[in-house]
C-alpha cells in the first residue's frame, strides 16, 4: 500500500473515532439546551455572515431544513451570484453530535468531510438564531423572515462578541 493509502486512511479513522472532540464549540459558546429540531425545520434567512469563499458574492441567502428518512437532517443552502447573475444550491446533511437535546450538529456538505453546527442563541419562538462553527471564523445569523428587529441583531452580537467572534467583519445579508 502506498504512502497516500496510509495517510487517507490513517485520517478517516481519526475522523470516524473521534466523536464529539471534532466538533468543538469556540470556548465561551455553549449549545441551546433544551433544543426541539422540529421547531428548527424549516427555511431561515441568513441576515449575516463573514466572509466565506464558499458564500462570497451571494445576497438572497436562505437554509432550508428537514428530516432525511435516516433521521439525519437534508440542508439545503441557496443565494444568489449577483456578480455572476446565477443562483447557487448546495445540498449537505447534518447530524446531532450528542443528543437531539443539544443543538450541537455536524454538517456535511463535501461527503466524510463534517464541520460543526452550533446554535448558540435561540429565542423561544424558534424566530431567531444565532450559529457558531466549531471555531471563531464560522458565525452566522438567521431568522425566519428577512430582516430581523434592531434589538434583536444588538443582542446577538452581543452575545457573539463576547464569545469571541470579530464582528466587525459581519457581512448584512442583502434580501431584495
């Protein structure tokens, strides 16, 4: 076996036995808890994000939730190009890291290869969120219609920042 055989497969081991370690939160963030996913389905507006080369030049961003058979979750992730005139669609699956209690997920949008999905701020409606990756560079804000109340996006930045997040960098979704 070659030496790229050994190493592709050293890493998906590492990957399959790692567990929840893989998918940190940033320190400070903590999970909502008690979290109800059915609530969570549905379509989300994304009001705002840094700046991800995988979502660069995109406004009219939504995600869009359900339930896969498998008792996974289908992501689907849609914007529009307004540089390129084209609408983009990326489809993935997540999957509770712990217990469906928890809203700590990991998605996958590239097949093995899992990030983490952290909610971290949820009003009781089930209205707004606020999302962390497993790391300080991943953030984003969603609500279910596209724009959200001054009070509202003060305070998830507030609670963003003093996770550590820079959000100076926020991008304002554009929804028109």
């Amino acid at each position: 076996m070659n030496i790229f055989k050994h190493f592709v497969m050293a890493i998906s081991l590492i990957l399959l036995f790692s567990g929840c370690k893989s998918y940190p939160l940033p320190e400070g963030a903590v999970a909502v808890k008690p979290f109800d996913l059915d609530r969570y389905l549905g379509t989300w507006y994304e009001i705002a994000r840094f700046d991800y080369r995988f979502e660069r030049n995109l406004n009219n961003t939504t995600a869009t939730y359900s339930r896969n058979d498998d008792g996974s979750v289908k992501v689907v992730n849609r914007g529009f190009n307004y540089v390129k005139g084209v609408w983009k669609e990326a489809q993935g699956r997540a999957k509770f890291v712990g217990e469906p209690t928890e809203a700590r997920l990991k998605v996958s949008f590239f097949g093995p290869f899992y990030g983490g999905y952290n909610v971290v701020a949820l009003d009781p409606d089930y209205t707004y969120a606020l999302i962390a990756g497993s790391s300080l560079d991943y953030m984003w804000i969603l609500a279910r219609t596209k724009t959200i109340p001054n009070e509202v996006k003060e305070e998830y930045v507030r609670i963003a920042r003093e996770i550590g997040f820079d959000t100076d960098e926020l991008i304002w979704v554009e929804h028109d």
